[in-house]
C-alpha cells in the first residue's frame, strides 16, 4: 500500500496466512489487546504533558496581560502565588465552608436553580481538599499575603477591609468614576 495515510498490518497466523479483516476484529481479539490499548504510550503522554505546559504558559502570559496601570484586581485561587506573585498587595480570602454552601445556595436559588445546601458543601469541601493537594498551583496563600476571614463580613465590610488594607501599604485607591 502506499499514499499519506497507509498502514499495513501484519497478523502472524499460523503458516504465515493474513487474517481476512472480519476474522481480525473479534471480540476475544479486541478483548485481549484492550488493557494495552486503553494505556497512553509514553509518546503519548509526553506529547499531552508538553501541550498542558504549553497552554498554562499561554495562559499565563493572558492574565498578565491584563496588568496595566493604575492597576489590577485579580480573583482566583492562584492569583498571588502564580499568576501575580509580585503583586504590592495580596489578600487571601476565606470564609467557611459552610457559609460559602450557604452563600452559594442563595445565588443559585435567585437564578432558579434547586440544589441542597448539603450537596453544595460536600462539594466545596472535595474541591478544597483536591486544590490543596493537587501537584502544580496547590491552594494555598502567599507567604505574603494578608488573610482575610470573611465568614461573618458583608460584602461591603469585606471591602472595606481590603481598601484598609490597601491605604495602609501607602497608596491610595483610585478614585471612583
């Protein structure tokens, strides 16, 4: 055979006789090479692992873009320790795990979406619990960084905090527009 996508495949049978296709393709056969065939090659997960390092550069290289005079506020859970780990002021926030159920259960229920407050937390703790230990960016704050609890803060307290925060490292925030 031959042409840009030709593949000959060989199946040694007894006396060397080729397997028409409709004999090379039954169950038992498919069965016993699956465990091989459901397994990256190394090729393989080599080429996955490069383009997995190639897109978090890429986005990286995105997000820091965004950096442009008077400045930034950046929301994630890598922020200050990936993404800007030279930021003047980083603020871990915090809140429980139950008051992030219960504040998510509130939005969720304003948009018409029916969710148990149980379900939620379960899944804020499994989330948690799979970033703080996960190898690249674990969750985690900045050795730097200023912790805030806002467990028992409004939204507004919860900023205001910040802004103090802000102020108190010497500069002032922009004036609102």
């Amino acid at each position: 055979m031959s042409g840009p996508c030709a593949a000959l495949s060989r199946d040694p049978s007894p006396a060397g006789r080729k397997r028409a296709p409709s004999e090379r393709r039954t169950e038992r056969r498919s069965a016993a090479r699956s465990p091989s065939r459901g397994s990256p090659t190394l090729p393989a997960l080599r080429l996955s692992l490069q383009f997995a390092d190639v897109r978090h550069r890429a986005l990286l290289a995105r997000q820091r873009a965004f950096r442009e005079p008077p400045g930034l506020v950046a929301d994630g859970r890598d922020m200050g320790t990936v993404v800007f780990p030279d930021a003047a002021l980083k603020v871990f926030l915090t809140a429980s795990a139950e008051e992030r159920a219960r504040r998510r259960h509130k939005q969720l229920i304003e948009k018409g979406i029916s969710i148990t407050i149980d379900s939620l937390l379960r899944d804020i703790r499994e989330r948690d619990a799979r970033d703080a230990t996960r190898a690249v960016a674990p969750l985690a704050a900045a050795p730097d960084a200023v912790l805030l609890d806002t467990t028992d803060l409004s939204i507004a307290a919860a900023t205001d905090a910040v802004l103090g925060h802000y102020a108190g490292r010497g500069a002032a925030p922009a004036a609102s527009q």
